[in-house]
C-alpha cells in the first residue's frame, strides 16, 4: 500500500509564494506519475500539474509559468512550487501518485489547505 503525506499549505498575500510537499511511503516498488489537483469551495477538483518517472512536466494553462512541480525519486516526494499566488489559486490542493507495473492505481493525500488573502 501506498500512503501520501501532503503539507506546506497555509496562509499567503496575493504575489506571495508557498511551497508543498507529497510524500509517499509503504510498499512502493515504482511511481508512474506524481500529480497535483485543487478544488475551491463550490468548483470541482481540478488538475493542476503532473510529473513523470522521466520528470516531464505538464501544468495546466492557469498555472502556466507560475506554478513547478518536481519530484525526489530517492525521497519518493513530488513538490509544487507556487509563486506569483492569486486569490483564484485559494483551494485544497491534493497529491496525487500513480503507482503500479501491470496493474497502476492511483493513491490520493488529504489535502492541504492554500489561501490567498490580503
């Protein structure tokens, strides 16, 4: 089994920056992909960022060029960095890991809370 690990969230002015963390740990033999979704209040989950065992990167487009995600293979973590922050970037943001050879699964953190607030 496979556990996430998810902090780093918290309270930021607009313009400000914040970094979170995923952690993975258990029985973790490979991770396909580490990603990133939000969900605000009254809005659905959205995906945000996804990084592969290769470290491409993807974002989507309302993060595009504000938003890294990155990932430590030896530490099993994947991280998001998150500057230049908007009130609309105000959700839960979850981690998302894809693990799994033959038979992939995904595995979901709590979620950390992020507010963007004067």
């Amino acid at each position: 089994q496979v556990q996430l690990v998810e902090s780093g969230g918290g309270l930021v002015q607009p313009g400000g920056s914040l970094r979170l963390s995923c952690a993975a740990s258990g029985s973790i033999f490979d991770i396909n992909y580490m990603s990133w979704y939000r969900q605000a209040p009254g809005n659905r989950r959205e995906w945000v960022a996804t990084i592969t065992s290769s470290s491409s990167r993807a974002y989507a487009d309302a993060v595009k060029g504000r938003f890294t995600i990155s990932r430590d293979n030896a530490k099993n973590t994947a991280y998001l960095q998150m500057n230049s922050l908007k009130p609309e970037d105000t959700a839960v943001y979850y981690c998302k890991v894809n693990s799994g050879i033959a038979s992939p699964k995904d595995y979901w953190g709590q979620g950390t809370q992020v507010t963007v607030s004067s």
